[in-house]
C-alpha cells in the first residue's frame, strides 16, 4: 500500500497531485482507464472535490447530491485488482483498499464508459 506525503498525490501514484489527478479534477484531461478514475475518485475524497465525484458517476446511479464528512482523513490507497477498464473496453472492474483514520474500506467498483469516458457505476463490498 502506497501512503500519501504532502508532496506526492493521494493516489499514491509517483508525481505531484496537479500532474496527477489534479489535470483529471480541474477538466484538463479525462481518465484514460478504468484504474486511473478509481484512483483520481479517491483523490477527490481525500481533497474534498464532491463536484468531480458527482460528475464522474454513472446517470443512472448518481445521486442527487454527495455530503462528505470533513473530518474524514483518507492516508493510502491499495489496488487489489483489476479487471478489463482498459481504452480497448466498455466496463472494467477495480478492487481496491483505501485507508483511513481508524479503518480500511475494501470496494470492488464498477465502471462503463459513458460518451467516451469512464464512470463509477457501482460497488460491492466483499468480506476482508
């Protein structure tokens, strides 16, 4: 499991938030796979970005609004697995681990692309 620094992106992937998912949250690029949404999702939980978690869920699931608790404090992500997600496909699968202050939260999500990009449609939580 990669843990976040003040310097590297919280999705634990190597370089700075505004090359990482910073350029996925601001509009300036879409995610490419289905790994790289999961993980600029969990970025925007870490940063608070309730916008982009609601413009990256699928229509037919997405809710009306999202409230995000402010005290929640997000410190690593962990890639499990993945499955399909990739430009050549139309769903794909991400299992992942993210950490937080007092616990773990493990999610096997769903993603489609919709209009030629990625969304969250859905997840499951299996047992640890």
């Amino acid at each position: 499991m990669v843990t976040m620094t003040s310097r590297s992106c919280p999705c634990g992937l190597s370089g700075p938030y505004a090359q990482c998912c910073g350029r996925f949250h601001s509009g300036d690029a879409a995610a490419p796979t289905a790994e790289t949404l999961m993980r600029s999702r969990y970025s925007a939980f870490v940063k608070g970005d309730a916008g982009y978690l609601l413009r990256t869920w699928h229509p037919r699931t997405r809710p009306e609004r999202l409230d995000l608790d402010p005290r929640m404090r997000w410190t690593g992500l962990e890639i499990l697995d993945t499955v399909d997600g990739s430009a050549f496909h139309t769903t794909g699968v991400v299992e992942f681990r993210a950490s937080y202050r007092g616990g773990t939260l493990r999610e096997r999500s769903r993603f489609e692309r919709v209009d030629g990009g990625w969304v969250y449609v859905d997840g499951e939580f299996p047992a640890e």
